[in-house]
C-alpha cells in the first residue's frame, strides 16, 4: 500500500489542470495550471514539483500544486511532443511521443539531448525512474498496446509486461514500496480516471478510479526521503549541535 506521502500528480495540459492524488486513501484534489504543459518531475526531498513543456514554456509548483516560478524556453526541440517525464533528482526524462527518442534534460527540461530511441513515432507515452535500479520504464500505447517496458539508460531493453489497458496515459514509479502506476482516462466506467498498482514483475495489485474527465497524459509520484537518507540528515544536525557546543565552551 501507498506511504500517506506518497503523492500522485497527473497532469492534463489542455484542460490546464493538475489532479493531485494520495495514494493512501484515493482522495484527490485539482489546481490550475499556468499553460498547455504535461511532461511532468517530481523532486525527491525538494518539494518541488516541475511541470516542462509540451511544447512551450514550462512552470515549478508546490507539492499543494500552487504555482511557484516559471521555466523558461522548455522543449525547444522543433516538432517534438513531450507528454509524460520523470526525474533522477539530478535529471529529467522523457520520451517525445512525436519520435520516439528518449531525452535526457536538465531539471528545467533545458539542455535535452537523445539518450536512446525506444520505438517508432507515435508510440510511447508513458515514462518513469526507478530509484531503485536507476533505470527507466516506458509505456507502450500504440506500438504494443499496454506493454510496460524496463530500459537502461543507454536503450537496453531487460524486462516487459503487458497489462491490457489499451490507452495508458501515463506510468509513475512509487519508491515507497517499488511499486509502477498506470493511469488511463480511456476505457474506464462513466468516462473517469482509473489508476492500476503493479509489481515490477508485472502482478496487478490494486486498482481504483476518481471522478475525473481531464485529458490526463503527464503522471509522476513524488519519493519520501529513505530512511538511511533521513539518518544521515540526523546525524548531520547532531554534528553540528555538537560544533556549536563545542564552541560555547571555550
């Protein structure tokens, strides 16, 4: 099950809305988006969440999904369609549904250069890292319909599964229990917004579906910091107590 905070953040660029999701108790909540953006990082431990450019200017929330500053000249890449992204911390993925290349970025989606080419045009839409081996997982819409894929970053395909939802809109990895979410807005009962938990091996575990009509392409989760990460934190806060007290008494 989902860590309470464990945030899914879907984006739907022309509706210019963000649906916020927890994944604990399958409550959500939407924002507004400043513009047409979808591919989408969510920042571990900076509370930042950055949504690029499709083709335009992109823009850095809060984790409320409050607008904080713009990114400038996101996506200049002519002709290219950026609809899902992810991010290492250091930086950002995606997959251009227009061509099929996968770009690696700054943290603003600036500076992009071709990593690997994963398919043919008009294919993938759906990308995700996973923290866990530091590789990436690509969504299949049109090529090999629902067909998740594991790729390292230098293209090698190692692992894939198929989960038979026709149109994916966008995969999300879950650090908390390394777990990958699928989300369609197409198939589902009254028109809604379902969300599929799988294994990395490819077993279904939960599904659930909000109320939501959105043209939803774009979907990251958020990591909480590990527990040897907020240790480390610790034990840097107890140094410096310890410099500062060390001080005092001289």
């Amino acid at each position: 099950m989902a860590s309470a905070d464990d945030l899914y953040y879907l984006t739907a660029g022309d509706n210019l809305r963000m649906t916020i999701v927890d994944l604990n108790t399958h409550t959500w909540n939407q924002t507004s988006l400043t513009s047409n953006q979808y591919a989408i990082a969510a920042f571990p431990g900076r509370g930042e969440v950055t949504v690029g450019a499709y083709q335009n200017n992109g823009a850095f929330y809060d984790p409320f999904g409050n607008f904080v500053h713009s990114v400038n000249n996101a996506n200049t890449i002519s002709g290219s369609q950026w609809l899902d992204g992810t991010t290492d911390g250091t930086h950002n993925y995606t997959v251009d549904f227009y061509n099929g290349n996968v770009y690696q970025s700054d943290t603003n989606f600036n500076n992009a250069t071709v990593l690997f080419t994963a398919g043919n045009p008009y294919t993938f839409i759906g990308i995700t890292y996973d923290f866990a081996n530091g590789n990436l997982w690509l969504a299949d819409r049109f090529g090999n319909p629902g067909r998740i894929t594991e790729y390292t970053l230098a293209g090698t395909p190692l692992f894939h599964f198929n989960t038979g939802i026709s149109f994916i809109s966008a995969l999300a990895y879950e650090a908390s229990n390394n777990t990958l979410w699928v989300t369609s807005t197409q198939g589902c009962d009254d028109a809604e917004t379902c969300l599929y938990q799988y294994d990395t091996n490819g077993a279904l575990l939960q599904t659930f579906d909000i109320p939501v009509t959105d043209n939803i392409i774009g979907g990251e989760i958020a990591p909480v910091p590990e527990p040897g990460t907020l240790l480390l934190m610790g034990s840097g806060i107890l140094g410096l107590l310890g410099i500062a007290r060390r001080r005092m008494s001289l």
